[in-house]
C-alpha cells in the first residue's frame, strides 16, 4: 500500500474510531431505565472463525474451522440451556464462508451485548501451546501482530477487498498504525470479558494460560460492541490438536467460554441495575456549583457520559472534543478516559445522554464517588 493510501485511511478512520467507540450500554438503555428496569445482557454473538473455502489454521489431522464451529455449537447449548433469557446469534453455524465485514455487520445489526469471535492458532515452533484472549488495539510485539495477519488474510479471499476495506493490506505492517489511533470506548468491558475467560481456561479447563492480548483484529474493529478474540489453542502442537480434537477437550473449552459469558452477564446485569437503583431522591436534589462540581456533602455519586478512551493522553481541544460544552479526563490504570456533562442523579444524567448520542452514539453512562469511578 502506497504511504498516501495509508495516511488518507488514517485520517478518515481515526475520527470515526473515536466517535463510533465499542458500546457497552444498548440502545435502549434511556427507555429502559426511565422506566426504572435496569439494563440486561440479552444478545451474545458467536463467531466461529473461518469456515468454507477458508480452513484457517491446518494441523495434523484437523481444520481451525471445523474445530471452532464445533466449538462454539456447543457454547450455544450452554447458553440455551442454562441462560434461556440471553438470544445467542451465530456468524455461521455450518462450513460456510463469511467475510470479516458480514460477521460484524450480523452482529452489529442484531444490537448485541458481546461478541466472541472463536479462532484455533498455529505457529511455525510445535513447542509452543496454551490459550489466549486478544482485544482490539495496537499490537505490543511481533508475535501479537503476527497473530493479527494471520487472522486479517481472510480478507484476501472476498472479492473486492481493497475497496471494501478502504485499502487494508492485511500482510503490510504499515497498514497496522490505525489501530494506534482507535480510542476504543469499551476497551475495559473487552479487557475484563477477555480476563474471564482466560480465568476459566486456566482454573477450570487446566490450560497453558498465554494471557489477554491486544491486536489490530479487523473482525473486532468492526463491530459496536465489548468483544474479544479467542485463540483456544495451537493445532501446531500435537498434543493440543489432540485435546482440542477430542470430544472432551470441545466439551471443556466450550464450558469455559460459556462460563465466562455467564459471569459476564452477571456482572453487566449489577452495574445496570446500581445505575438505577443509585438513582435515590436525596441525590436528585444536590447542588452542582458554578466550577462543575457538586457539593460533597449532599450527594455520594456524580454521574457522567464516557465519549473516548485511549492509551494515550489526548489534547481536549482538537476538534472532535469541541462539539461537546466540557470535557473532564480521568486516568484509570494505563488508560485516559475522556468524559462530558455533569448530573448529580441518573435521570438528569439520562436527560443529557440523547443530546450526546448525536455525536457519539456508542456513549454511554458512568458514575464517580470521591472522583473515582465506581459504575459501570
């Protein structure tokens, strides 16, 4: 890719990227908590990776894509049986070929809560195995962007994927600087899903755990949602082909994931459920001072709207900040969160929320005591 190519998709995307962040609060979530109901995990995604005349990965004996597929058949079943309540879409559920863009527009149009793209790795050294859990960003070191490339080149596959991609080259490094421009508002639900499921491949399944990694995944940076990749192991080491091969290993691996969604919707289910119920008459009626701060005494949370994150810090006055009357930056860990509006109760929050949503539809709503964040 020319470097012009590059910088003009830069250009265009990063904007949209801090606009159009990952959404953790659904689109009902106004009309949903002014009826005081709080907000439910109802909509996963699976996504089994690959499929069709794109095999993935190849062992010994088996495909990334029948393994996967068989996987995330079974963490249906999990889900229908043991969560009812939560509608589970499939990107395919038999050997077809879907494009990366197909998979998040499905996933994007069903409005889910969670998307967990299932992948089956493969690497040139037979020595190495275990499980890993990659969210979208900038890639730490070469492996994670190999990794990366190696999942991106379906793209090659659809017709007419230079234009549709806007000129990613999935194989060119230099194509991969986007993804340090992206300010992915639902990094830390990413983060905190990935974690889950690297918890239950090690606690429960027994796992080699290779940790939550970050990459410039196309299939993620597509979609509008908390979602991860997950890589349940290595056909290249024949003693994981073997696991994962085996109607246990398909059996264990897919409990994990499936317990991982379950806490995670546990989880999604308590933070909606205080930003309603925090919502006490004795909040409504503090004073928020001329200086945009609400007096202490009368009221415990302050409320919130989270329009960006990023890894790095960023100017308050370029120009995509300027739409909004103020913004307040907040660093939690490695992470600078950018924020606007000010409300010392959750309805006079949620009547700010629609205003913003114009600018940035994946906002969504957080809550502070002490100026440390506390929901979601």
């Amino acid at each position: 890719m020319e470097n012009c190519q590059v910088l003009s998709y830069i250009r265009h995307k990063s904007f949209l990227f801090l606009a159009f962040a990952v959404l953790f609060l659904s689109s009902s979530y106004h009309s949903a908590a002014q009826t005081q109901e709080p907000v439910q995990l109802k909509t996963v995604i699976l996504d089994p990776g690959h499929g069709g005349k794109d095999s993935g990965a190849v062992g010994r004996t088996s495909k990334e894509k029948d393994i996967v597929l068989e996987i995330a058949l079974q963490v249906k079943e999990y889900l229908n049986q043991y969560l009812p309540q939560v509608d589970v879409v499939m990107t395919r559920d038999q050997d077809v070929f879907v494009p990366l863009n197909e998979r998040a527009k499905i996933a994007n149009e069903s409005d889910a809560d969670l998307f967990v793209s299932i992948h089956a790795n493969s690497i040139s050294t037979s020595r190495i195995y275990g499980a890993e859990t990659f969210v979208l960003g900038l890639h730490r070191s070469e492996e994670n962007l190999e990794v990366a490339k190696k999942e991106n080149s379906v793209i090659v596959l659809e017709e007419d994927y230079k234009a549709k991609y806007e000129g990613f080259d999935p194989n060119s490094t230099e194509s991969y600087i986007i993804f340090e421009l992206m300010q992915n508002v639902y990094l830390d639900q990413s983060i905190g899903f990935a974690s889950a499921v690297q918890k239950q491949f090690r606690e429960r399944v027994g796992r080699h755990d290779r940790g939550v990694k970050q990459a410039g995944f196309l299939v993620l940076r597509e979609t509008s949602m908390p979602g991860v990749l997950v890589e349940v192991g290595f056909l290249s080491n024949r003693d994981e082909e073997r696991f994962m091969n085996s109607k246990n290993g398909k059996v264990y691996l897919a409990s994990a994931i499936y317990r991982a969604i379950r806490d995670y919707k546990e989880h999604f289910d308590e933070v909606n459920s205080k930003l309603v119920t925090n919502n006490s008459p004795n909040v409504n009626k503090v004073h928020v001072t001329t200086d945009g701060e609400i007096e202490a005494s009368t009221s415990p949370v302050q409320y919130r709207i989270q329009i960006a994150s990023s890894k790095k810090q960023l100017e308050t006055n370029q120009e995509f900040f300027k739409q909004f009357d103020s913004v307040w930056e907040y660093q939690e860990g490695d992470y600078y969160k950018y924020t606007t509006g000010l409300a010392a109760s959750h309805d006079e929050i949620l009547e700010k929320l629609p205003e913003v949503k114009k600018m940035v539809p994946d906002c969504f709503v957080v809550g502070f005591k002490d100026g440390k964040r506390i929901i979601p």
